[in-house]
C-alpha cells in the first residue's frame, strides 16, 4: 500500500493563475463571453467614457493640493467582485462596476459641487445616459470622504499638483 502526503508549498511558491483570478470578476466574464458584441462594445464605450470623465475632473475641476481618493479594483482579489473602479472627491462620487448581468454602470454623486453641471452634460451621452445613476452615500459624501481618507489605504490617497 502506497502511502501519500501532500507538502503544503509557502504562498510565495505556490502557483499563480491570475486568468482565474481576473475571471471571477464579472467584468472578466464580461469581456471573455464570445458571441456578445453589442454589450462588450456598449461596456468599452461606458468605461472609456467613464474615465474621460475622471481625466477631466483632474484637468480642469481639482484645486493644487485637493486630496482625492482613486482606486482601480478590476485585478484586486480582495474586493468586491462587482466593483471595477472608484474616484471620489469631498464633492463629486463616481464609481464603475460591472453587474452579474455582465452589464457596466455607473453611480455617482454631487455635493456642492461647483462642476456638477459640466459633468451631468457628459453623463447624458450614450450609453452613460442609460447605464448611470444618482444615488445618495449615507450619511453624506462630506463625510464618506473623510471616513474613505481615513480609512483606506494610502497609496490610494492622492493630492492634486496641478
């Protein structure tokens, strides 16, 4: 009778699949399902959108030394698998996930923010018009800012140089 042991192997020699770990994302299942052109081109268009969006905030709308909070958790194992990535101001909230339907939205918020009305333009073109929608972070987003500043890791915290 032959006898098996299994060695358990430290993490840092333990294989990595990191196809696996992308395709547990649905944004991962979303662009890798054949035959579905229409909605992985209707997801491209969102996303590209979606940074355009968050490129001119940066450009034109945040003051020289304006904290800001950006994170991309589309290759992230530790969060959430929805979640695709996330911008956020102590006045304007935006944030991209990918549903299980394998459909990209966007959600986003405004508080006192001087540059809602170039950014709510923006937001009406297609697919955004269809694919985004206002919601309200509890309590506020003043202080879902300050808490996010607090609290998440801080190569994620940034401050504008402009």
């Amino acid at each position: 009778m032959k006898r098996y042991t299994t060695e358990v192997l430290p993490a840092s020699k333990q294989p990595q699949n990191t196809t696996k770990k992308a395709l547990r994302k649905t944004w991962g299942r979303a662009v890798s399902t054949p035959n579905w052109t229409t909605l992985k081109m209707q997801n491209a268009s969102l996303e590209a959108q979606y940074h355009r969006i968050i490129m001119l905030v940066k450009q034109l709308y945040l003051a020289k030394g304006e904290q800001y909070f950006e994170r991309d958790y589309k290759d992230d194992p530790n969060e959430g698998y929805l979640s695709m990535h996330s911008f956020l101001t102590n006045t304007f909230y935006i944030h991209l996930e990918c549903g299980g339907d394998l459909v990209y939205r966007v959600e986003f918020e405004f508080h006192n923010c001087r540059f809602a009305n170039q950014i709510t333009k923006l937001l009406q073109d297609h697919p955004m018009d269809i694919r985004s929608n206002q919601v309200s972070l509890k309590p506020d987003l003043p202080t879902h800012f300050a808490n996010t500043i607090a609290y998440q890791n801080r190569e994620f915290i940034h401050c504008f140089k402009g």
